[in-house]
C-alpha cells in the first residue's frame, strides 16, 4: 500500500455504535488522586548487579515500573551485599528497612516449610504449569496468606523454566553408584537425593567450581546451561544429567505488606503489570540463551538422563519426604494438598496437549 | 511477626551505599512532555463481545493501559461486526479508518503468505517457543517488517496454547479413512489435509455444529476442550483427536503505523507491557480453562491421538506445502528460514530440557 492511498483515504461511515468501553470511571478517579506524588522504593536483590537473566530482568522491571509510571515511581535495585546480604532480603523487607526483594522462594523454607512448595516441586509442576496453579488454582492467596504472617506481599518475579539436573564427575548407571555421592543441591531436591544416599552439600557460589575440580563433591547442580556456562563446570565435570528436580522454579519480587498497601491503586497495577511481563520475558531468554549455550558447550560434555531405576526410587523418595513434612506442619499439609489438586486436574490434559504434541513432533 | 515488633524496629545502619539507579533521567523527560495529554484510541476484535478467554482478555488489556496510564490512555474495544466485520480489522486498521485490531495472524494469509508462519506453525513451535523466535530469533522484527508494508505495527495479543486436532465422527485408523473425508480445518493444517486425501471446507463459526450434527461435514477442528465445549461438538461427534496443527497459535494486537509511531514513549510502553502480561495471562487461562472442560466432557467422548502412518505422512505433506510457498514467494521463504534457523537451536534444549522432564514425570 502507499503512504498516500493511506493519507487520502476517507473514513468508513461508522453509523451507530454500540460501545463496550472497558474503562470504568471510578478507576479514573482514584488512578488521579495520587498521581504526581513521586515515590522512590528500595529493593534489593540475591544476585550479583546486572546478573544475567535473573539480574537483569530485575533491572529491567525497575526501569519498566519508571516508564509506565511517568516517572513517578521509581524502584532502586540493589544488588546483593550492596545494601543486604544476599539472603537477608526476606528478614530486612519484613522489618520494613527496605522495601522489596527479588529472590528465589527456595530458599525461605526455613521460615516456613510450605514455602518449598512455592519455588518448585521436584517432580512436579513446569513453569507454566506452576504459575496456572499460583493465578487458578489457589497457589497465590496461599502464598499471599503464609508471607502475610511476616509482613510480606509476594508477586511472581520470573522463572528459571526447566533446570538440568547437574554435573557429575562419574556416570550414574545404577542407584548403586549414588551412594555416598557427595553432591551440592540444596532444597527438596536435595532431600530426595538423601533418601537415594547422596550426601547433599550446602557451598556458596564462590565455592563450588573449586569444590568440583578439586574432588571435595562429586556432582553439583546449579541452573542450566546459560549460567552453568558462566559457572565453567563443563572444565570440572564430564557428565551433564537432564533434569528433574527443578522443572519450575519461581522467583519472587516480594513488598513489605504495609508499604504494598499504601501504594496507590496505580501503581499496585503497573508493578503487577510489570512482573507479569517480566515472568514471560525471563522464561524466553531463559529457553535462548539456554539453547545457544546448549549447543556452544565443549564436545567433551556428555548429555545423561538418569536411570528408571533412580527417577522411580526418586519418585518414591519425594512422597515420603511430603508425607512427613505434612506431618511436621499444618501449612505444609494445606499447601500441598492446593498444589495436588491442581496437578490432578491440569495432568490429564497436559498428557494430550503439550507432552501428546512433543511426542508427535518428535 | 507482631505489627507491633515491625513498627518499632529500627532501621539498618545503611553505611556507604553504591547504587544501581536502573532508571535514566531523560526516560523520565521524554514521558513527562506527554502526561496529561488524553488519547482515546479504536480497537476491533474478531470476537464477539466479551468472549471467553480472547475476547474477555482484551477487555483486561485494555482496561490494564487505562489504569496504567494513569487515565490519559483510553483504549475503547468493539467487539465484531460492532464497528467492522470480524476479518476486515486488518484493513480497517491498515487504511487508518480505526487504530488498532486484535485478531489471529492466521486469518491473514491471503495478505501475505508469509504471515501464516507468524501465526504458528503446524507440526512446529509450541506458544513459549513462538514467543522465543519473535522476541529472540528475529521473528518480531520480519513481522514488524512485513507489516510496515500495510502501514501496521504488531505486537503479541496472546497465544491459544496447544489446540486440539478435531472432532471426528467415525474414529481414524489408517491413511484410508481420511479419505473424502470434509472437514472444516483452515489454514496450513488444511492444507496439509488436503495432501492426505482429506476435504477441507470453510465455514462461518455459527454453521459449523450443525453442518457436523448434520453430517453435512465428517469433522471438524476449532480450539480446545474450553472453546469446544461451547459449541457442543460433543452432541455431534464422538471422536476427540489430539493436537498437531495448532501448537502454538499466536494472536495479535496490531496498530495502525502511523498512529503507533505518534504515540508518546510512555503510552508505547505502557501498551507493550500489557500486551507481555496479556499474553501470559491468556496462556496460563487457556491451560486451566481447558484442563476444567476435558474433566467435564460427556464420558461418550473418546479422545485418540492420529496413528503413526499419519503423523508421519503429514510431516512428508507439510514439507512438500512450504516448498511449494517459499517458490511461490520471497518473503514465505525468508520467514521460513528465520522459523527453521530458530527451530535448529530450540530442538536439542527442548528434546533435553521440557520434552525429556514430562517424559521422566510420566
């Protein structure tokens, strides 16, 4: 088409019109109220300034929320050990010394044990299966709920997608060869790996390359191959297992419940707006930059999934550790059995679109 | 926590701070100049009003940029044939007479046979993997390209999530019984039919039940257990297959060129970040809406997936239609390198990562 048919074109005649304006007045109004008030928020984060992925998704919600704001709210990111260290994100947001977090949800299960089952469930539900559950299936007001006791008022603040299940210095063909295995994984997963005779290790990032290369652990898992790259584990490691245990972890930008509150209705709407575009957009490079690495990694590296043998007994494994968490904990068992439900009914139809499709596809 | 021990605790000793400011002094300029300013803009749907999932998630969109813009972007839906029948929003857009559309790529073929690979791919990339080749493989800028040419910007408006493969009356077992078999199924899957022996026929949503009640078709295809239910198909038919021609479907929300490119940096930010949260949102509603419909579905139904032979003769068959289309036209081959170029990266992370976790989670 021209640029001039375009401008010279005439307008259709609309007739009478039936409008369906999805805009309601009274929003208007309290929108207005508290526009032009400036409001400066600090949050810190658990990764490392300008992270990749996590950490610049992080800062990129920050310079978002500016945007669509008009420059009336603007959120400062720290990164971690700046203004917090990186995991007293959680206790300096509930205490109001600073605002907000953006972290991952794994690792609070020490204030409360049914937090685990916000982060991810080995075993268990994809990121775009999770956040179904979290917005549909109840996941969210739990959540909202739990973190309330601590003053605290999460949103989902991305995901990692699905997460390799870690390198390994030797092969694993059999349960046999686990044993005694010492291993860095934290969380459920690390539970499981306990019950199966590894013993689990907790390193801090710094540590765990050398801890690799050195033969202090046999195996480590970390999060896929864009930031396992970065780690050089393929240097230290032969054998590069598929995942299991962290199919969709969830990551969290969290308020302090009473500053959250105060916010106007405006701004409430574009920082939930702006998390939400940030989830998707950090699943997606999650998937690109975990492909391209995928295929840039040295020949040396072997590709392993498990054995049956062990994701079975892992399976077996998993349901003993959440009966007996459920067992320990009210929450825990409330949670779980929200999170059960949703699998139930989401799993018959996951098996005839998405895995159904994979297959075909092939 | 007490509210009283998290209203008297003292705040950190902050020390010496080094800051990340994420947002830039003259982003907040450039949105300034136009706050304040009203913009009220005209966007078609080729949905009924209100219609679940697509038609009510543009109701949210649109009502998203008006509270997100603080009121100065007022953005009125009408639903189809309101303002303009439902597949003339693409022109009406393009000639400026309204400002924007939501509607599905797919309808628009006729324009541009390379736009069918925006739209999604049968036999090819699922909804997250789609949203990956246009946000980092280059298939948003070909689509912006090719759109720039009808005076259109695209954005994502959503994406259907895997659809099912039809409603059949008579269950398929061999190559055979597609034979002469009229089925109402559009676009590139319709075609592949076509080389399968099938007989693909168009109708207008209202006469697709009792065209298939009537036997005047033998199947027919639409979305998924959600949307199907709707329609009573069930009544009809008794064979449900599963997917292979839609896996991922995209959606739209277009804007006339012109009238994007005179919008302020705000209100463009504004509209991106809610149509990036749209499409997540619709996804994630998609998923729990349909695994709530397959639960409810009457137990006459059976749900099949195509044999093998078919599966296989239709890859053969979709090959032999896209060769035929990249001779046909420049730009089809283009896109379609772009598309496979993204699809060599994704398939090994896809076959190690989602495709082998829903395999070892059974």
């Amino acid at each position: 088409m021209q640029r001039r048919d375009f401008l010279t074109t005439s307008a259709l005649g609309l007739g009478a019109l039936s409008l369906t304006g999805c805009y309601k007045e009274e929003d208007k109004k309290s929108i207005n109220i508290n526009r032009g008030r400036k409001v400066a928020l600090k949050l810190a984060t658990s990764w490392p300034a300008h992270f990749p992925i996590m950490g610049t998704g992080v800062d990129d919600f920050a310079s978002q929320c500016g945007k669509l704001s008009g420059g009336s709210l603007e959120i400062k990111v720290y990164p971690k050990n700046i203004l917090v260290p990186a995991l007293q994100v959680f206790d300096t947001t509930s205490l109001a010394q600073i605002d907000a977090f953006h972290s991952g949800v794994y690792y609070w299960k020490g204030k409360n044990s049914a937090f685990s089952i916000f982060g991810g469930m080995p075993l268990g539900l994809t990121s775009e299966e999770m956040i179904t559950w979290m917005k549909f299936g109840g996941g969210l007001e739990l959540w909202r709920e739990l973190y309330a006791k601590f003053n605290l008022y999460p949103l989902i603040g991305g995901s990692t997608g699905p997460q390799m299940g870690g390198w390994f210095k030797k092969e694993i063909n059999t349960l046999a060869d686990l044993k005694g295995l010492k291993m860095r994984i934290p969380g459920l997963g690390g539970e499981v790996m306990k019950k199966l005779g590894v013993n689990p290790v907790l390193l801090p990032p710094g540590e765990i390359f050398t801890s690799l290369e050195r033969g202090t652990i046999d195996a480590t898992e970390w999060v896929g191959p864009a930031l396992d790259s970065m780690m050089g584990f393929a240097k230290a490691a032969q054998y590069y297992y598929t995942g299991w245990h962290e199919p969709g972890s969830i990551l969290e930008i969290t308020f302090n419940k009473n500053r959250w509150e105060k916010l106007s209705n405006e701004h409430q709407a574009i920082i939930t707006s702006a998390t939400e575009a940030m989830t998707g957009n950090m699943i997606h490079e999650f998937r690109y930059k975990n492909a391209k690495a995928l295929q840039e990694l040295p020949k040396e590296v072997q590709i392993k999934t498990f054995p049956k043998e062990i994701m079975d007994s892992a399976k077996i494994a998993l349901q003993e550790v959440l009966e007996k968490e459920s067992k320990k904990s009210e929450d825990f068992k409330r949670v779980l059995q929200s999170y059960n439900e949703f699998t139930a009914l989401n799993k018959p139809w996951d098996d005839i679109s998405t895995k159904n499709f994979l297959e075909i596809r092939g």
